[in-house]
C-alpha cells in the first residue's frame, strides 16, 4: 500500500525474496500503475478493495505518516497481518487506537524501524546488555544530512505530522530504546531557520534514561553531513556508504562507537585517564537490515515468531519523538509519560 520513494523499495525487496510473491500495489496516484506494471502485478486505486480481492497473507503498509493507521485498521479487521512503516500513526491516540485494535484482534501488527534488524544495532544492544560497557553513562547521537528541495515536493514532508524529527529522529530515538532502554525525560531546541516550513529543519535534544544514562542528540535535514547512520551503516537502500559514526555510547567500563564498531577501553581494570585505551574493532555478520526486517516478517506470517517491534512498542518510540516535538514548542522538560495520559 503506496508505491511512493520506500513503497517501490518495498516492491523490489519482495521480488527478491524467494519466501514471498508481490500480489497487488494499492496507491491513489496513477503514476504507480507503471510501478504495479513494472511488477507484473494488479494495481488497485482503493486499498480496502486489494486486500478484499486479492486476500493477501500480510500487507506492507508505505503510506505518508496520517494513513498508517487507518490502512492498519483495515488490515487488522481483516485478519491480514501488517508491516506498517515508521512512525505507526502521526499522533499518539491514532497509535492507541490501532494497539488497542491490535491486541484485541491479536493480529501480528510490525512497526518498520528497520535499524532494529541492522548487525550493529543489534551488536550494540547486545553490548549494553551484557555489560560490557560497565554501567551505561553518556550516550551521543547525530543525524544531520542535506536533502534536496524536490523531497519536499510532497506536502505532507513539510506539514505538522510529516517533518524531520517524524521521518528521521524517529529511527534514532527508536535505536537508542532499543540499545540503552527506554527514555523519561526530554529536553529540546527545534528550529526552522533554514527551511521556513510549519515544520522543524533542525532540533537539540537532551535525554534521560530510565536507566539514569544521559543523551543527546543532534537532528537537522540542512546540513551537509556524513554523521548520520543512514549514509554511515551503509545499510540504507538509496543512499551511498560513507563510513562514519553516528552513535557513541560510554559506560563506567568501556565506550563503544557504532557503526564503525569500535569498542575502547582500558588494558587494565586499574586503569583511568592518564592511561592510553585499547581499540578493539568488532566484526558483524554482514547481513542487511531490510532484508533481515522481510524476513522476520514472514517469520512472524507464518507464527514462527513475535513482532520484534509491536504496535505498542512502535507508539512507545514515537511517544518519545512527540515528547521532544512539545519540549521544544514549549521550551520545557517534558516526561514522556505526559503524552500517555
Ligand atoms: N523505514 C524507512 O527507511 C523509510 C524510508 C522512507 C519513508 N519511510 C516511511 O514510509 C512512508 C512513506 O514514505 P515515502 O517517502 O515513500 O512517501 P511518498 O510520498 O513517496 O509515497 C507515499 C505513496 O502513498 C500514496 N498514497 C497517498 N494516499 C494514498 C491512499 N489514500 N491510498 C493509497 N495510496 C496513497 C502516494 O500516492 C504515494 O505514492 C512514510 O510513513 C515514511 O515515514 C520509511
């Protein structure tokens, strides 16, 4: 559903998988009938009617951010199970809404923050988890890149409930959960000085863990960047490889760099700052992350296993995105569970 920028991405990772076929391509615009002709499958202006002709085994879900839910919903009432892109809805009741839907029907519903399924953000989890790092105390984020004025030739990219912290941050603040545990309290400055749209080009932002770790993170769609994960994993489909770092994670025990994978920390246990560290590099299993995410799909179609990312999980995440969008039209710390209840 949505043949746009990632729903084509969509189409193709499905041709190549061996475990699915691409039955049908539902989109309003004409334009994606060539896409749906360039498959090879039935093309559909009117995504209730795909799903009930064709009865699909599970849907993808690639529409702008405001009908996520609704498409969920149709989905979910059909019993289909559903991989809706990031973020799950583009306000916390409509998220609500389709988890309650969800944990009612039971239908598997996979929020697509595709990073979760990346070797190094799994690595990095792992790393935290298993105490390597000592006590989790400081962790940097960034994603800064320049897009081009034709991306937001689509409205709904410069409109409240589009917009970079929505788009982008999303998957930072996802990873982060995912890596250190989940966020209480934010803290942001969000600017539009370059762009001029309703919506955000550029934002700081401050965190606190659960956990007690602290955070920041630093966003902007304007500026020229190789400090993003997307150019720097080298696991995005549309963007070049240029290694980098985006994260960096410092423990009591050892600090870790992430994507380069690069883990410092002291020869002995004795040592302290006026000793030199030892940089070990850590080697990944060279899988790709959306790959990885079609699979677990199917995976979880066919009962072999859970949403890593569930709907409600999908709504904690953006729970925290929103928290930072308030923190910082309101110039105040915000906790997250103020936009629970
Ligand atoms: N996970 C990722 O890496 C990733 C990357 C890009 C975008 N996204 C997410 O995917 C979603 C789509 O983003 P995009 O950049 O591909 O957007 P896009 O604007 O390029 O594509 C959206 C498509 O939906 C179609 N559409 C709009 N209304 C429709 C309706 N009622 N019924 C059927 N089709 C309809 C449009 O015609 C368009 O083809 C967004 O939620 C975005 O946040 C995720």
């Amino acid at each position: 559903m949505g043949a746009g920028l990632i729903g084509r991405e969509h189409a193709a990772l499905l041709r190549a998988n061996p475990r699915v076929e691409l039955v049908g391509i539902a989109d309003v615009s004409e334009a994606a009938q060539a896409v749906a002709d360039e498959f090879g499958v039935r093309f559909f202006t009117d995504m209730r009617e795909m799903l009930d002709q064709m009865r699909p085994d599970g849907a993808i879900i690639a529409l702008p951010n405001a009908l996520h839910v609704e498409a969920a919903l149709a989905c979910v009432e059909r019993m289909v199970p559903c991989l809706v892109e990031k973020p799950i809805a583009d306000s916390l009741d409509a998220a609500m809404r389709l988890v309650a839907a969800v944990e009612e029907a039971g239908v598997p519903v996979l929020i697509g923050h595709q990073r979760r399924y990346s070797p190094d953000i799994a690595k990095a989890r792992q790393v935290v988890r298993d105490g390597t790092l000592g006590r989790l105390v400081a962790i940097n984020a960034m994603w800064m890149t320049d897009k081009p004025a034709a991306y937001f030739d689509a409205a709904w990219r410069r409109l409240p409930g589009g917009g970079p912290l929505l788009i982008n941050l999303i998957h930072d603040i996802d990873c982060l959960r995912f890596i250190c545990g989940d966020i209480d309290e934010v803290m942001a400055f969000t600017s539009n000085a370059v762009r001029s749209f309703e919506v955000e080009d550029t934002a700081s932002v401050s965190v606190r863990f659960t956990g007690g770790a602290l955070g920041t993170l630093l966003m902007s769609d304007a500026a020229v960047s190789p400090f993003n994960w997307d150019t720097a994993a080298g696991q995005a489909l549309y963007f070049p490889h240029q290694p980098e770092n985006s994260y960096h994670l410092a423990g009591t025990k050892a600090a870790l760099s992430v994507p380069c994978m690069d883990l410092w920390r002291h020869e002995t246990e004795a040592g302290h700052w006026q000793h030199p560290l030892v940089r070990q590099h850590i080697t990944l299993d060279g899988s790709r992350a959306y790959e990885n995410q079609l699979n677990h799909f199917v995976d979880v179609i066919e009962g072999k296993a859970k949403p890593l990312i569930s709907a409600r999980d999908g709504a904690m995440t953006l729970a925290t995105v929103l928290a930072i969008a308030r923190a910082g039209r309101e110039g105040r710390t915000v906790a997250v569970s103020e936009m629970l209840t």
